[in-house]
C-alpha cells in the first residue's frame, strides 16, 4: 500500500505490460487504418420509393469517389460485385479522379465494368481541382460507353430521371433543367452533399439526392466523424430524410490527402429505385 499523499508506484512489470498493450492497439489501429481499411468493400443494398406499387424497378449502383490512380484488387472486387447486382443504371457520382494524369487509368478501370448497364458520370471538387480537361475526360468517358452529365438530365424509364448537376463547392451547378411536368420522379446526382440545403423551391421536383464526396469522414468512430470536407455540410453517410427530399451519401470507395480508411471502409451502394408515377 502506498503511503497516504502519495501515488502508488507502478510496477515495471506492470509498465512494460501496459506499454505493450498501448502499441499493439496502437499498431491495430494503424494496421486497420493503413492497411485494412481502404481495401475492405461494403456492398450496401438500399430500396427507395415502394416496391409494391406495381411500378418498374430501377437498379442503380452508385460509385462516388474512386480518386483512382492505378487499378488494384480492390476496384477488380467492385466490378465483380456490379456483376454480380446486375444494375440497370450505374452511377460515377463525381471526384473519379484527382489528377489528370489518370484519365488511362479512369479508362482501364470502366473496362473492368459490365457492359450490360447504362453508364453515368458526373463532376466532383477534383475533376475541377485537378485541372483536367472537361473534354478529355468525356471522352475517356464515352469510349467506355459512359455519358457525363453537367446540368443536364437523362430520362432512363419512362417518366424517371436521373438529373446530374456540376458539383456544388467547386463548379456552377444548376436546376433549371430538372422536369417539371407531372408524373416524372427525378433522382438528383450531386457530388457534394450540402446541395440539399441549398434547393430551394426546385426541390419540390426532385424524388431524392444521391451524393458521395464525405469519405464517411475516412475516420470515424460509431458513425461519429471529426472532419468532413468542405461542402458536406451536415452531412456524413448513409440517408437523411425530413425536410427536403430524401438524400443518400455514399462513403465512396477511395481515399483523398491521407491513405486511411477507419470506421468506414469503402462502399458500392444499391439503390432499387421504384419512381412514383413511372410506367
């Protein structure tokens, strides 16, 4: 027993074990972090809208932030996994890459992806960061039979379509081109997720908006992230519903500044989409 006023005397025994036990958490964590992380693949499976209704279904696969810059097992996973979903519709939901020196390897990558669903693109912070040519970019787009959509929509079932805007933090996104005629369901792919608060009156038109941009934080704790981007806004992952029209903020499947996934490994998400009023 230690003497009254003073603190107990750690055992060297005791240091040394609790010492060993810190690092190798530690090193766990970095392990994980490291090593782990940024290669495990969470394939979500999400319903919108409601499947009994006797409406179409509308399977769309959503891939936001690939920031690719060399074609690993992990990206090879994601196209096996996009086989094996059978998509109807998939979605390059902006920040592909973020040096305009990997457009081959952007091109290499949509290769790799079946052949049997429509392809669409949009713009994130870092296709316009990175300096690359918008031209380029769709055509290493359309050679892979993928179309880019800036402000501008595709109506890919009758009376559904999917609208995809110019990002929000680094580009000139704009509505004006979003239907308004009645019995249309619009689905909204904006690569930052803060353009939800920002809609105004033209998110009476839009069904819901499909977002990447967050990573989920790269680190996150029980869904809790420390940092977020700029142009998250309030947002992390997953949905948010409420005021406004509903939102999906995939965690994306790559990494930006720093290499580390922790709490929040990369994600392909499936969204069977069932538009109101599309036959």
């Amino acid at each position: 027993m230690s003497e009254p006023g003073r603190f107990p005397v750690l055992s060297r025994r005791r240091f040394v074990v609790g010492s060993g036990a810190a690092l190798l958490a530690t090193g766990a964590l970095g392990a994980e972090a490291l090593v782990f992380g940024p290669r495990r693949l969470d394939v979500s499976e999400h319903v919108l809208g409601d499947p009994t209704s006797g409406g179409p279904r509308v399977r769309l696969a959503v891939l936001a932030d690939l920031h690719i810059s060399g074609v690993s097992d992990l990206h090879r996973r994601v196209a096996d996994s996009l086989a094996s979903a059978k998509p109807d519709v998939i979605a390059l939901v902006g920040d592909s890459i973020d040096d305009a020196d990997n457009l081959p390897v952007l091109g290499e990558f949509l290769a790799l992806l079946p052949g049997d669903a429509a392809r669409l693109a949009t713009l994130g912070n870092w296709e316009h960061w990175s300096g690359v040519d918008v031209a380029d970019l769709r055509r290493t787009y359309e050679r892979a039979d993928t179309r880019l959509l800036v402000n501008e929509g595709l109506e890919i079932a009758d009376g559904a379509v999917l609208f995809g805007t110019d990002d929000a933090l680094a580009g000139a996104p704009s509505l004006s081109g979003i239907p308004s005629r009645p019995g249309v369901s619009t689905l909204l792919l904006s690569h930052s997720p803060a353009i939800r608060d920002t809609l105004g009156p033209s998110g009476q038109r839009i069904r819901a908006v499909v977002s990447g941009h967050t990573h989920g934080g790269q680190v996150a704790v029980g869904g809790w992230a420390p940092m977020t981007p700029p142009g998250s806004g309030r947002y992390v992952s997953g949905w948010y519903r409420g005021t406004g029209p509903d939102l999906f903020v995939s965690r994306g499947i790559g990494t930006s500044v720093l290499p580390v996934r922790l709490g929040c490994p990369p994600e392909l998400a499936i969204i069977d989409w069932y538009p109101e009023g599309a036959s």
